[in-house]
C-alpha cells in the first residue's frame, strides 16, 4: 500500500496510466466529488477533454459508518449494493422516515450547489468514453447512483479510475464499468483522507472554476515554458 502526497499527484499517475490507451478517443471526465476534481483535472488534462462533476450525496443511518443510500443531483435514490433485498426491507420499514427527511435534506444541499453553475449535462457525455473519477472509493454507492444517473446515457464505454478502492468497490467497479484503472485496491480501508498527506481539496466555488477553466487552460499547455498541470484556486 502506497500513501500519495496529494490528490494532484494521484490524478497525475492515474493520467499516465490512462492517456495510452484514450488519449485518441473522445472522452469526458466526470468527477464524483469535489476531492476527486483534482484528480480528475489530471486525467481530463492529459487527455484534453471535458471536465464535469456529479453531485452526490451519502445517507448514512444512525450509529452507522457505512452509508445506506447515495442520492444523485437528480433527486434518485440507490441503497448500497452490500445489502440483500431483505435487509433493504428491513431499513425501509423502520427508517422509512429518517431517510425521506434526509434525501430532502441532501436534494436541497445539491439544488443549492447546483444554483452556482450546471455541473453535467447527459448531451455533452453522449458517445463519449465516460471515465467516472473518485479519489477514493469505500464502497460501490456513489457508483451506483452514477450509474443510475448515466443509465439514459449512450456511452462508447463506461470507465472508472480511483486512486483507492475497497475490495467491495472493486467487485462493484467489475460489474458496471468496461474498463477499470485503481492504483491501490484495499482490504482494510480506513477513510479516503488518511491515505494523503495533503488535505488538498478545493471549495466548491474553486471546484466550478476549475471546471470552467480546464479548456482554457488546454492551450497555455501549448505554450513555451507552460507547466503540465492545474491547481485549483482554494
């Protein structure tokens, strides 16, 4: 196991992994988090594509650590794959209500993000190579509410690339995506913060503009002297 400097660093290695293989096709990043936009800046960079965002929120139940359900910025709801139907049953039954209260709580905490600039649109990933990007991955529920975000979508291919991955988010990642890049696959994983050394991870209103400003910044790349990479503005 190998602890990273920063999340730019880890896109930097993922972008290396990644460029020899899409460089030449048309993809689109989209980042699942604002953590993972300075990852995702890497790739989408190195492969001068867009850069785009999902917003998604977890809804963990009392005296859990894990969470139940992630509700994606168009208000659906997906529950943990890690549960069977009968466990879903159950939590639906005695916290029917807690969940309701908290997927409003979490659809007005997105809708007031979104207020700042549309994130993602399904137009602009339309026969792309979609490459969904975390900077780290506990479990497989912000991937199944992308997915369900990205079901309407018409895809050349579905790719997820993470610096960190749980082994239940990697069988999760096997299931849904057609290719797969994670540089370190973990059986004992703590939290997606303890494996960086720099807690580099931008505000929201740094995550629009970087966002914003990557295809600008495609052509200073071009130019004498340019430096190969982008730092959001914290």
């Amino acid at each position: 196991m190998r602890y990273f400097k920063s999340r730019l660093e880890a896109g930097k290695l993922l972008a290396e992994q990644i460029a020899p293989k899409y460089a030449q096709k048309t993809c689109a990043v989209v980042a699942l988090s604002d953590g993972s936009i300075m990852v995702g800046a890497q790739i989408a960079l190195k492969l001068r594509c867009v850069l785009t965002m999902l917003l998604t929120e977890s809804i963990v139940l009392p005296r859990e650590n894990e969470a139940a359900a992630v509700v994606g910025q168009d208000g659906q709801m997906v529950y943990n794959a890690l549960y069977s139907a009968g466990e879903i049953d159950e939590i639906q039954g005695e916290f029917r209500t807690y969940i309701e209260g908290q997927r409003i709580e979490k659809i007005h905490k997105m809708n007031t993000l979104l207020r700042n600039g549309n994130l993602i649109r399904r137009d602009l990933l339309t026969h792309h190579n979609v490459i969904l990007v975390s900077d780290g991955l506990n479990d497989g529920s912000t991937l199944d509410a992308a997915a369900e975000f990205l079901k309407s979508v018409p895809m050349s291919s579905l790719v997820i690339a993470t610096p960190l991955a749980s082994v239940p988010a990697v069988d999760r990642m096997h299931v849904l995506a057609d290719d797969i890049f994670c540089l370190n696959v973990l059986t004992d994983y703590i939290n997606t913060d303890h494996y960086y050394e720099i807690m580099d991870i931008p505000d929201h209103d740094a995550v629009v503009k970087t966002i914003q400003n990557v295809v600008q910044h495609w052509q200073q790349l071009e130019q004498p002297g340019s430096v190969n990479h982008y730092e959001p503005t914290k």
